[in-house]
C-alpha cells in the first residue's frame, strides 16, 4: 500500500543584521593641519535565492514553499549549479555579502525546531533528523568546515533557544576570513528537506525512527529562521575573539533564555 503524504506550507524566516562594534578610523588627509576621521561602519545583507529554472545559476527566492518529504538523495547528483536532482529538495541558498565599507568577521546563526531536530549530544546523528538543513557548497564541495566553521575546538558550536513560543534548536558557523567591503561569502546554507521516512498516520504525521516524537508542528507553519552578525575585523585575529568581543561569550540573537551551550 502506497504511503499517504499530506503536503504543508514551509515558511523559512530570515533576518539579516548589521552590528557595528568599536568604530574603525583612519586618515583621509594627511596634507591637512585639523585630521579628518571616516567612520569604518559595518554593514551586511543577508542574501537568500534559489535555482533559476534550467538550474544554472540563482534568482532571488521568491517565498513559501511546499514541504514534503525528500525522493532521492541530497547528497546524490547535482545540477550544473550544484544544487541536488532530488524531488522535494527546497532551494534555500543563503549567503552574506559585507555591504560596508571595511573589512567584516561574519557569524551566521541556523535555527531548526527542536522537535525535528535529533538534537546535539553524544548520539547526535544529523541523518536521524526530521527537518533536515543542507550545508552549502562551493563549485561541488561543501563549505562545512572549509569556508564555514561549525565547530569550535572541535565542537559543534550550538545551544537551544526559544522563538516566538517554539523551542528551537541553533547551530552556528564563523566564516573562515574577514570579508572585505563589496565582496559576499561562499553559501552558508544551500536548503532543506523533510526526511523520507515521515509519514502520516490515523491524521497525524510520524516518523516511525522516532515513534515518541511529537510532530504536531508539521501541522502548521514550519520556519526555520537564519540571523547573521558582523564585527569590524580591525583588531582581532579571529571571528570568534571578535565575536566575543562584540557580544558577549555566549550571544543569542534572538534574545531570552538559550541552554545547553557547546
């Protein structure tokens, strides 16, 4: 007996933010007796698209899409543009450009709903996810780990959170070097995808891998919010010390009460 699939709408939120930490200054003329000071400001966009319509390249994306679960592999045969050939795969293509006039340390924050996520811990397993998030790629390697760094001495850099009444579970990345005014980051994240094995059952969707799970939340409108921070890279060596700096060492974008740091 074929499986019943009910479709639901996904809602991906993104917030993008420029944070300006200590101003940056510098001579503008150095011939004039009174000094004149330039304020170095600090300012991003966040940048989200997906594939255009023979998947060469990229448009703007264009907003809410249908959830199902993923035919094929994610991880399987790429288009021209790198995204993946398999049915359901939503294209979520997020990306930073430094919009600024000096040099940036970029942060980006990923927010999954804890219920659809397996969760950091030592049986963390990515492929046991609900909601799965796809790292992004450069010309067909992933940036995890090259470009983005997820982990921090070797540890996944994450706590848990609550947005607008959803508990949520955060993974966020720094970005390898400081980018320089003008210039954008390599891709984030490249999109999502409901796990194969969800199904619906008597009216309510399950995922016979996690047969406690409540997965009422599939009932309704799925976001998966993404928030990125930049500090001036004049100063500091690294995106974390700056970061740190900047905010504090254990900083929630989102604001309340965030646990279970790594």
């Amino acid at each position: 007996m074929k499986k019943k699939i009910t479709a639901i709408s996904l809602c991906v939120a993104l917030l993008a933010i420029a944070i300006v930490g200590a101003s940056l200054a510098y001579f503008t003329d150095t011939d004039s007796a009174t000094n004149t000071f330039t304020a170095g400001g600090v300012k991003i966009k966040l940048i989200e698209e997906q594939s255009n319509d023979d998947h060469t390249g990229f448009v703007p994306y264009e907003g809410d899409k249908v959830l199902m679960p993923i035919v094929g592999s994610a991880q399987g045969d790429k288009y021209l543009n790198g995204q993946p050939k398999a049915a359901n795969y939503i294209d979520k293509v997020v990306t930073i450009q430094n919009t600024g006039k000096s040099a940036a340390w970029i942060r980006a924050y990923y927010a999954v709903p804890s219920a659809l996520d397996d969760g950091f811990g030592e049986s963390f397993n990515a492929g046991m996810n609900i909601l799965h998030g796809n790292f992004g790629n450069n010309n067909g390697v992933t940036t995890y780990e090259n470009e983005w760094k997820w982990k921090n001495n070797g540890k996944w850099q994450y706590f848990e959170t609550e947005i607008e009444g959803v508990s949520y579970n955060v993974y966020f990345a720094d970005y390898y070097q400081p980018v320089a005014a003008g210039e954008t980051t390599e891709q984030f994240i490249s999109g999502v995808y409901l796990d194969k094995n969800v199904d619906m059952k008597d009216g309510k969707y399950v995922d016979p891998r996690h047969p406690d799970a409540d997965l009422s939340i599939l009932e309704g409108t799925v976001k998966y919010p993404v928030f990125a921070v930049a500090v001036q890279a004049e100063g500091f060596d690294n995106a974390s010390d700056a970061m740190t700096e900047a905010f504090g060492p254990k900083y929630n974008p989102w604001g309340g009460v965030a646990t279970n740091w790594q």
